[in-house]
C-alpha cells in the first residue's frame, strides 16, 4: 500500500509530461489572433522610406483600386528569413502590391537582410520605434496583412508564410479581396 504513495507522483508527472508533449505537434502554423480591423479602413502608415534607395508607401496607396499586402518584418526575425521565399512567389503574382515595413529595424540591417534573401517589396517604409504596428495590432514579426482595393483590411496572417500557407490560406484571401 506505501508503494502507491511513491508511484502516484510520477504517474502524474507521467501523464502532465505526456500531455504537454502532445500539444506541440497538434499546434497549428498560424496562430490565430483575432484582430479588431478586419473589415475596417486600414490605419494611417505615414512612415518614411527604409533609406534613399527605397520607395515608400502611405494610407492612399492602400485604396487605390489594387489588392496590397503589407508584411511587417524583421532582419533580426528568424521566422522572416523563413518566409522570403513565400514573398518572392507572391510579389510576382499578378494584381497584388507587396508593401514591406521594416519592424524596429535598422536600415543598414534591412538593407543587408534583403541583399541576401532578396527583395520583393514594391516599397518599404520604416517603423522604427514600433509605433505604427501598434495601430496595426501587430504582436510579433511577421505578421501580414491583406487590404482590398478600397483600402480595408479583409485579412492577418500571424507567422511565417510558408508555400503550402501562402497557396492554402493567403492567396484564396486575395481573391476574395479582389471580389470584394
């Protein structure tokens, strides 16, 4: 009868450790964060170009008749070196603006993130002090959004694109913002 005293803790501990451990592979990709501006004008981005050699982008260019979406990243984010190659088969779809915001980031660290992954955006602006993201509700890079033509945002994607997450998630979601 004493044994059981001794045998309850650690199939206990046995059954907490499996627990835990299952929950990481039924985790999914994205997280799902609810986000307050879907269907929602997007916030005004008056941010200034990454450098010199950047376009930059601003509130008009996201109403003007054209699906955009905006990527919030990093060259200090690990997930976002993940996802360069996701953003490059975007940019070159047809009918879509790709918008970059550097996230707290400086630009020569920018600047040297994209020279080695590649650079898909049509402009990056920079977010330096993390002052727009927060009107965006961005948690943590990267995050991304889709605007349709007249400048609403229709969806958030938090977490790494990946190809399977950009043909299964992202790009039905551009379409139905071009439909809308």
């Amino acid at each position: 009868m004493k044994r059981w005293i001794f045998v309850l803790p650690v199939l206990g501990f046995v059954a907490v450790a499996g627990f835990l451990f299952r929950s990481l592979y039924l985790t999914p990709t994205q997280v799902e964060l609810p986000s307050v501006l879907i269907d929602k004008p997007a916030p005004p981005i008056a941010l200034s170009p990454l450098d010199e050699e950047a376009k930059g982008f601003a509130r008009a260019d996201l109403a003007a008749g054209k699906v955009t979406v905006i990527n919030f990243f990093a060259s200090w984010c690990a997930p976002c070196r993940l996802e360069a190659d996701s953003l490059m088969l975007l940019s070159r779809s047809p009918n879509v603006t790709l918008y970059g915001v550097a996230y707290k980031d400086k630009p020569a660290d920018t600047r040297a993130f994209l020279a080695d992954t590649g650079n898909p955006f049509a402009a990056i602006v920079a977010d330096r002090q993390g002052l727009a993201a927060i009107d965006w509700g961005v948690t943590a890079a990267p995050e991304t959004f889709v605007i349709d033509g007249k400048g609403v945002i229709r969806f958030k994607y938090v977490g790494p694109l990946s190809p399977d997450s950009l043909a299964r998630v992202l790009m039905p979601q551009i379409e139905k913002a071009r439909a809308s």
